[in-house]
C-alpha cells in the first residue's frame, strides 16, 4: 500500500488527501527534500532589482562624467578658438602696421625718385655728359635697391628691420647727395 508522501501514514489507492496531515496524498516529495522557503525568491528578486538599480546608477554617473568631460573639453575647445583669433587679430594689427610702415617707406623713395625725374629733366635734358651719365646710373641703381629694402623691411620685423631702416636712410642721404652732385655735374 502507498503512504502518504508528507507524513508516512498509508493511503488507500484514489484517495485524495491524507488522514493524518491533512496533505494531498498524490504529491511527489523526494526523500530528504525540505519545502521551498518563498522568502528565498523574494530575497533574490530584491538582489536582482539592486543590482539592476546599481548598473543603472553607475551608467548615469558615468554618462554624467562624460557629459562633463565633454563639456570640458568643448569649453577648452571655445577658449582655444578665442586666443587664436586674438593672435590672429594681434598679427593682423602687426601686419598692418608693418604695411602702414613699409607704405611710408616706399613714398619716401617714390619721392626720392621724382626729385630725381626733376632734377635730371631740368640739368641734363636730351644728352647727358659722361659724368652725369656716370651719376644717372648710379642713383638709378641706388633707387633699385632702396625698394628692394622697403619691401625686405615690410617682411622682417624687431631689430633687424631696424639695421634694415637704417640702410634705408643710408641709402636715401646717399641719393640725395648723389643728385645734388648730378646738379652740379659739368656739363657738355
């Protein structure tokens, strides 16, 4: 005859439940096997919700720290934009100046040069002499490489630009004289 799973009692065959326990006489309990605590999947179920919160809560941190570091770094971004248009603007000005400077330069030798065209049209006219030919080729070459020195000084800023000025009024004391002495010069 069957017993009772849950107590050991005998069973008659199609009989439902025990006599003795009160239990479902049919039931399968292994020997050895205790009933399942419900609090045990309550206990793992909270464990998987925390662990689900705790990814949760480490991605938005780490999302935060990203968002942040990427707000860094486009602030970084926005002031390195800002000092290179402020060089660009400081360079820009420079060069301006430069320009302004070499701009002064090249008038004073285009009038360098027309006092020149004056005095030679007025002295030598059609024909000139020897020695005026000697000076007209000379104050021609000079006048050649004070544009040449204008522009070099437009390119090179500081002290060397200045050595550079200095030639430059060198160079036009030397012209000047150059044309008083073509005024001077004998003629035919």
């Amino acid at each position: 005859m069957p017993r009772c799973v849950h107590c050991g009692e005998p069973v008659k065959k199609g009989q439902e439940r025990c006599f003795a326990c009160g239990q479902k006489a049919r039931g399968r309990v292994r020997s050895g096997e205790k009933p399942v605590n419900p609090f045990i999947f309550l206990f793992a179920g909270a464990l998987v919700v925390a662990a689900i919160v705790g990814i949760i809560a480490v991605n938005s941190g780490r999302a935060r720290r990203t968002r942040a570091e990427v707000h860094q770094q486009e602030q970084a971004r926005i002031k390195d934009s800002v000092r290179a248009a402020a060089q660009v603007r400081r360079d820009s000005a420079k060069a301006t100046a430069r320009s302004d400077a070499a701009g002064i330069l090249a008038d004073e030798v285009n009038k360098l040069e027309q006092r020149f065209d004056i005095v030679r049209q007025q002295v030598v006219k059609d024909q000139p002499s020897p020695a005026q030919a000697k000076l007209i080729s000379e104050i021609r070459s000079e006048v050649v490489r004070l544009r040449q020195l204008t522009v070099t000084i437009a390119d090179q800023p500081g002290p060397k630009g200045d050595s550079l000025k200095v030639q430059l009024r060198d160079g036009e004391r030397a012209v000047r004289t150059r044309i008083s002495d073509l005024s001077r010069a004998p003629k035919k």
